[in-house]
C-alpha cells in the first residue's frame, strides 16, 4: 500500500507540474526562416537547434529567437535578420559566457540578484572561469535543478581528480540536489491531494508557505549556499513527509 501511494503521488506531481501557457505571438522572421526543411540541408546544428526549441520553455512561455539572440525579426531578408547578432563566442554577442547573467536577467530578475551574490559570479566576473547561466540552464531545458548536467557541471570543478584549491562538494551537492527533487515531487503530491479535498483558507494558506519554502531553496541554489540550501530543504521535507505519512495512515485506516 505504501508503494502504491508512493508512486501514485509522484505520478500526480508530475502531472500537476505542467502549466498551460499562452502560444507563440505572431509571425516571426527567424521562426519563418528557421523552421524550413531546407534550412536542414546548410544549417544541420542550427536546424537541431531550433527543433529543441519548439518544445523549451522559453518557446512556451512566448520567448523569441531575436528577445535573446538580438536581430531584426521583422525582416524575411537574413542579412538583414542578422545586424547585430553576434557568435556566442563573441564577447559583443548578449548570449557570450560573461553577458549571460545581464542578458538573461531581464527576464529573470530575482535568480539573477541571488546569482550575483555567490562566489561563482565573483569568480566569473573577476577570472572568467567560473560557472554562468547555461552552464546549469540549458537554454532549451527546464527545471535543471532535477537533471543530472547540473550534478556534471558540479563534478568538473568540484569533484575527485580535479584542481586542490577546489573544495570536493560534488558528493554533497548531488545528496542536495536529490532532496530537491524529493521535495519537488512531494510538494506536487500535497497540492493535489489539499486541493482534490476543498481548500479551507487555512490550507491555502499552508500550502502557500510550503510553496514559498520550496522557491527560497531554489533561491539558495543559486547563490550556491550550499549550507543554507541543505537545512532548508531538510527541513521542507520534514514538513512533506510527515504530510504524507499522515494521510497513508489515515487512507489505510479507512481501507480496513
């Protein structure tokens, strides 16, 4: 019983996760062009590139090519679609390694201010070698915090082997991230099942916390606390679990 309810819950997280969103706004020359079979035969990387694209959330959410890429995207003509945009090896290009955080900011203004505080943004800013936005995000992935690059990119600076004057956290971080995707999963479960059962203005208010809990550990991530982050999400899972053993108990109850 304990396992069906278990994988049950999970089941209904994920589903509960997926949010509609507003389509692609109106014609757009990158898309137009990009979007062709043709553009296969020249362009294979870009062409992959845009297929990615199609189903990111940066697509779902209403975000274009020329909104990162910069460009002229009301323009069928490619070079004239191309004043402006730059390699992204190319330190004038928005999308360059030590532009992101800037360029991606101007969407997502609150990861950016966490971000800016770390040790990671001094490094990036200060010796260029240090992690920046894509290097955990993806820009076609979502919710990188429960993917496994983010534990990759821990391991290449922070793991065994690598440079000494580099603490060795890649173990902690992967036990971290795996508490992060347990409170996830769980946070999913108890929205359903308070939700499924009539919210009382209490229990929006309870789920409202472990909400704003569940954000503020995101936030820590990003600032790369990784003591703070870890008696956060300790914390918030204590609260889910004893959720959810709660309601096993009184379902089996019920059951007998």
């Amino acid at each position: 019983m304990r396992r069906t309810l278990f994988t049950f819950g999970f089941i209904l997280a994920f589903i509960s996760a997926i949010q509609p969103v507003s389509a692609q706004s109106a014609e757009n020359g990158c898309v137009s062009c990009h979007q062709q079979a043709g553009f296969y035969a020249q362009y294979s990387k870009l062409y992959a590139y845009y297929q990615r694209y199609l189903e990111s959330p940066h697509q779902l959410a209403g975000v274009q090519c020329n909104d990162c890429h910069g460009g002229n995207a009301s323009t069928n003509s490619a070079q004239e679609a191309h004043i402006g945009v730059s390699p992204m090896n190319d330190k004038n290009s928005t999308l360059h390694y030590l532009q992101q955080p800037e360029t991606c900011g101007l969407c997502h203004k609150e990861k950016q201010a966490q971000f800016i505080q770390s040790k990671h943004f001094a490094a990036l800013i200060e010796h260029h070698a240090a992690p920046t936005c894509t290097t955990c995000h993806p820009a076609m992935l979502g919710r990188p915090e429960l993917r496994s690059i983010v534990l990759n990119a821990c391991r290449n600076c922070h793991g065994e082997g690598n440079s000494d004057n580099l603490p060795q956290i890649a173990d902690r971080a992967e036990d971290i991230f795996n508490k992060i995707n347990m409170s996830a999963g769980l946070l999913g479960w108890t929205k359903y099942y308070y939700e499924s059962n009539e919210l009382s203005n209490d229990d929006q208010d309870y789920v409202r916390g472990l909400e704003n809990s569940y954000a503020d550990i995101l936030n820590l991530v990003h600032q790369f606390d990784m003591q703070k982050t870890e008696d956060a999400v300790i914390e918030l899972l204590k609260k889910l679990n004893e959720d959810f053993e709660r309601v096993r108990l009184d379902y089996e109850q019920q059951m007998d």
